[in-house]
C-alpha cells in the first residue's frame, strides 16, 4: 500500500487548470522525483502536498489518512527551500532547533535531537557559527537538518541545488541520498535537472502539462521512454516515422520508404504500440559504406555538419528520412559531403508514441 496518495487532484489558478485529475502514489520509504519543464506542475504538486496550496477537486491521503484539507501549520512534513530560508540572525544551532521549540520540545530532548541530526549531515562542530559564515552546500545541509530535525512523517524538497555550483551540486545530491537513505524518510523531490533526478531517486515523474507522461525507475525511463514528449526530453534527437509494422516472436518489423527496421521486443519497453522511432546520438553506429553492410536498421547519407565534443565528434548525417545526429569518437573526422552509412542498433531503437 503506498504511503503517499494523490487521487483526482484538480488545481487552478484564475480558472486556469495546473493539475487535472493528476494521480501519483509514493510507497514509503521512497525517493521520488517530479521532473520536466518550467510550468509543467511540478512545483504545483510539490506546494499541494506541503499544504500551501488546497486543491480545487480530488483527495490527498498520507497512510490512510485524509490530509487534503488540513492546514499546513498541522503538517508534521520537513520542507527544504530553494533558497535554503535561514534566519541570518540565529546560530545554526538555533536554526535547527527552531521546529523544536514551536513544537514546545525543550531541554535535554531539544539537544539531543538538534546534536544528532548535526552528526548526520556532518555538521557537528558548526553549532556556534551563522549562516553567512557557511559555505552555500554547508548552509543547505543546514536546512536539511532542520526539516529532518522535527522527524517528519514526509520529506520535501523545492529545486534544493539550483543555488550551487556544478561541483558542489554533485557532492550534495550524493549526501541527500546517503541522509535519505540512512533515515529510510519517504521524500518527494522536485526539480528540472534530470541527472540530478535520476542518480538520487527511487522512481521518477516525467512531467508534461499537468500530467506525468511516464513514472518509473531511472534506468528504465532513460532506456525506454514511452512518449516523444519524454524521449525528447531525456536526450533522444533522432526520430523516424514508419509506415507499416507487424509483429514477429522477438522483434517488431517497420518499413518507411525502401528501408526496413526492427525493434527489438523488451519486457521493460512495454508494449511499444507506437509508430515513430526513437534513439540517442550515442547510440546510432557510424561508419563508411564499405565498414557498415547495406540490410536492414541501415541507412545512407553524406555527412552535413561535423561539431568537435571534446571525446568525440558529432555530425549531422542528410539521409532520405532527414537529418540524423550522431556521434563517434575518432581522430580524424570526415570531411564534409563525405558518404557514410547508419546502422540503428534493434536493442537500442525505442518506439514511442
């Protein structure tokens, strides 16, 4: 049963809707992430859950119970804020144990709890000091033990690593799920950085318009997109559309034009009722006509444009089903107009709908 229930939900501003009929079940224990573009409903369904928003229609449930009326102020949830939201005048000591005091917890208890959720974001030792004499990953780290510090039956996160360099941001999303993990706190995640989102969490939501296009594991998403809205999103720039397809025991057989494909049949692909493949740059094998044979899943072009990455080179391939992108590593790059040839792997072509 999961821990976390959102059933029919409805938001709107000025009539306008946010949230339609959206559904999305947590199981306790779990990371989940909200993930797409800015005015997708992310932050929406993130300020619902916390309260700060009542929704319009539908049922808010945590554990059996119906929270979808009451107050936030009643809410034994930990929020953790973009901006990190400290006290700039109160030590960081006094910062965690703010909760604690509004929840009239006092003496030996208050300390306890404040020096132990300090040792769990390695901050023992900063008691004394105020957040401007902290680092921006030492501040958040801050604000982390301060939503954790109340022992909150839910744990939310607003975009919490928007603020820190690439670097930091790397470190801190390793510590969030180490502290996440090591408490076994039920959190729900929001932000629009897919790696970010797919190293730390249990399952993702994939989010498009008030709606989650696809909610899964990480891997299997990054994998198996269902939608061109989520390829496109996760990195697939490669799209062919297909005329005719039938079924056969392992594969999927399409035809566009002259050429024949096939897909490969996976249990994590889903049903793959769709008709437009899709795969990454990564993915696609490039070579000359006399490296790569002429048959089925290939196809030839002359190469458009050519970009130096760093590891690899990526070139723009014209081809009769339009311009493909795909990259090589190599030394020496092909020159301009040269002939190549194509060949989309049947275990890495996803059909999407």
């Amino acid at each position: 049963m999961a821990l976390l229930t959102l059933e029919n939900i409805s938001v709107a501003y000025d009539q306008q809707y946010i949230l339609k009929d959206f559904n999305l079940n947590v199981e306790k224990g779990n990371l989940i992430s909200l993930l797409g573009p800015s005015g997708c409903g992310k932050t929406t369904t993130l300020r619902l859950i916390a309260g700060f928003l009542l929704a319009k229609e539908g049922k808010f449930a945590l554990n059996g119970k119906d929270y979808t009326r009451i107050p936030v102020s009643k809410r034994n949830f930990g929020f953790v804020f973009q901006s990190y939201a400290l006290f700039p005048h109160l030590s960081i000591y006094d910062n965690v144990a703010f909760g604690l005091r509004l929840r009239k917890v006092s003496g030996a208890e208050l300390d306890r709890r404040v020096r132990k959720i300090l040792e769990t974001v390695s901050l023992s030792g900063f008691e004394k000091r105020y957040p401007k004499e902290l680092s921006g990953g030492q501040r958040q780290r801050v604000a982390i033990a301060r939503a954790l510090v109340i022992e909150p039956e839910l744990l939310l996160f607003d975009e919490p690593l928007s603020n820190l360099d690439a670097n930091l941001r790397i470190n801190m999303r390793v510590e969030i799920r180490r502290i996440q993990q090591e408490l076994g706190i039920t959190t729900v995640y929001v932000s629009h950085d897919q790696e970010e989102c797919f190293s730390i969490s249990d399952q993702v939501a994939i989010m498009n318009k008030g709606i989650i296009e696809q909610l899964g594991a990480p891997a299997t998403i990054f994998k198996y997109p269902k939608t061109e809205f989520v390829a496109r999103f996760i990195g697939f720039t490669n799209f062919i559309s297909f005329d005719t397809r039938y079924e056969e025991k392992e594969l999927i057989a399409l035809k566009v034009k002259d050429y024949m494909f096939t897909v490969t049949k996976h249990v994590n692909k889903g049903e793959q009722t769709g008709m437009q493949g899709a795969i990454r740059p990564d993915d696609v094998v490039l070579g000359m006509p006399g490296e790569i044979e002429e048959g089925p899943n290939v196809v030839t072009g002359r190469v458009k444009v050519s970009t130096f990455l760093g590891r690899s080179y990526q070139y723009v391939v014209e081809t009769a089903l339009g311009d493909i992108t795909v990259n090589k590593e190599m030394e020496f790059p092909y020159p301009s107009s040269q002939e190549v040839r194509l060949h989309f792997p049947s275990e890495k072509l996803v059909l999407v709908e």
